[in-house]
C-alpha cells in the first residue's frame, strides 16, 4: 500500500486530499505513486476551477494603496554614500551601508527593481584606502537579502531557520575575517 497527503496551493492552502494506492506497481513508495497522482489531480483540478485560485476584485482594491507607495531602485553604484543616501530619501526609501562613507560598489536590490516605500536598499560601501570591510547589522533582513550580501562578500555563512534574522554571530560593527564562517539565526517575523 502506498499513500500521499497534501494540500495546494501552498501559500493559503485551499484544497487537501490523500490518495490511497492498494497495491502499486512496480515499487510501493508513496512519493513514487500516490504523489504523482496526487499531483496530476492537483494540476486538473486547478484548471477546471481557475476562479477559485484567483483574487477576488475586493483583495486588488485593498492592496492598491500599496501599489501606490512602490519605488523603482535608483543605480546607487559608484556614487558617494552621502549623495546615494540623499536620492535615497528623496524616494523614500533607507539605505542599509557597511560604512559611513566612501563609495557604493553593490547594492540589493538591484537597480530598477520594485520596492515600497520606507523599505529598504543594503549597500556595501568602500573608501579609497584599501581597508577591511565591517559587518553590517543584518537583523530584519530576509533570508534572501542576506544570501546575496553574504555572497558579495565572499563570506562563508550558515542560516539557522527561516523568515527574517534576529540573531548574528558577529556583531554589527566588527570587522569579517574571510576564513571564518559565520551564522545567522533566523524565524519568521
């Protein structure tokens, strides 16, 4: 016997079932079997009610406010960081730097992304002189904002959880070893 629970979509699940197989051939797993079964039946049953896995007119009404306070990303790279935080403020949106001057030279998000206001940009920040990069205070930010941080640099990272960070191993402030391996501890927020 082999049998498969589970439920779509998978944000805001709005349908579950369980397929029960009796005597599957050739191999008895339920994720070989029952899934895909699962699955195909998922995917028509999507397709014969499309209505019901759309949002209601109400929803796009609610959420239009937002849509309103959306700002595209200026190309903060290669500028000042006194001259990137002021076209910064002038759309409303906060920068996040590693330092307190010197030049941009990355950035997330990119440049002409979408974000809303008040969120904000994480930008790495070099002066002339050549000199070891600090960490940047990393708590609130996403999973995925830290990864591409954490990669620019070239640093070793492990994540515990998910959602947003709350918790470093090394301190905002102090200066990132490229040898050593740090690790972020995250939940959801």
């Amino acid at each position: 016997m082999a049998s498969f629970a589970g439920f779509f979509p998978a944000e805001n699940p709005l349908v579950t079932g369980i397929v029960v197989m009796k005597n599957p051939q050739p191999v008895h797993y339920g994720g070989l079997t029952s899934g895909i079964t699962f699955r195909r039946i998922a995917e028509r049953y999507t397709i014969i009610h499309p209505d019901l896995f759309t949002a209601p007119a109400r929803m796009i009404a609610e959420n239009s406010d937002k849509i309103k306070k959306t700002q595209v990303v200026p190309n903060f790279i290669g500028q000042l960081l006194v001259n990137a935080q002021k076209q910064a403020g002038e759309k409303m949106i906060k920068l996040r730097a590693t330092a307190d001057s010197g030049f941009v030279v990355w950035q997330y998000p990119s440049a002409d992304r979408l974000i809303f206001e008040d969120d904000e940009v994480l930008v790495v920040v070099q002066s002339d002189i050549k000199q070891k990069q600090k960490m940047v205070n990393l708590t609130g930010l996403s999973v995925r904002e830290v990864s591409a941080y954490m990669q620019h640099m070239g640093l070793k990272y492990s994540v515990v959880g998910n959602g947003k960070v709350y918790r470093q191993s090394i301190k905002p402030g102090e200066f990132v070893q490229k040898d050593s391996s740090y690790k972020l501890e995250c939940k959801p927020i």
